[in-house]
C-alpha cells in the first residue's frame, strides 16, 4: 500500500505541473517582449509541449500502477519515467534555474522529487 502511495504522489507531480505550464502560457509568451511571429510560436509551442509530455508522464505512471503496479510493464514504465525526469530536472537546472522567474527554479526539485517516489514506490 505504500508503494502506490509513493507511486501515485510520483505521478500527482508531473501532472499537476504539466497542468499548471497551460495556464500562463499567454503570459510567458509575452514576457520575452518584441520577438518575431515565429519566435513566439516556437516558446508557445516548446511551453504547451512540455506541459503535454508532463501531464503523460504522471498519467502513464498513475495508470500503470491503477492496472498492475507489480507488472514488468509497469516496472519498466516507472524506471524509463525516472530517467525521463531526471533528464528534464538536468536540462532544467542548467537552465531554468539561473533564471529569476521562480517557478523556473521549481522544475529540477518537482521533477527529481517525483523520480525518487516513483522509483521508491516501484522497489519497495
């Protein structure tokens, strides 16, 4: 049982912060200013995409455990979402984080946080 705790907090994260980058999209757009036409499609883009894969990560996670979390499907669906955001907490924080918008410097201790109760709750 607290197994699929940890397991369901580990998909909870990315989920809700893949929900939470759809919100202010307009307003981060904005906030680079005069940019080109195209520049501005490329962030919205990149913004709603990362937010899309976020909120898939925590999905797969929480269905795999919903279904069977002792499968090997599901074991290896929790080890590829740990390197996935450990990946993303790496890019983020030679990144992201050296930037002063708050919410940037969440990303690496969100996603990290998340890996490490997924794969808790995948070995114990």
């Amino acid at each position: 049982m607290t197994n699929q705790i940890f397991l369901y907090a580990g998909a909870f994260l990315p989920f809700f912060w893949g929900v939470a980058h759809l919100f202010p999209t307009k307003n981060v757009v904005s906030s680079f200013g005069d940019i080109s036409q195209d520049n501005r499609r490329i962030i919205t883009m990149e913004w709603i995409i990362e937010g899309v894969a976020l909120i898939f990560l925590g999905i797969m996670v929480a269905a795999v455990t919903h279904i069977d979390y002792r499968s090997n499907i599901s074991l290896a669906v929790y080890w590829i979402s740990f390197i996935m955001l450990n990946t993303l907490s790496l890019v983020s924080l030679m990144t992201g984080s050296r930037i002063k918008f708050l919410p940037f410097k969440l990303c690496p201790l969100i996603f990290t946080t998340s890996s490490l109760l997924i794969i808790l709750g995948a070995l114990i």
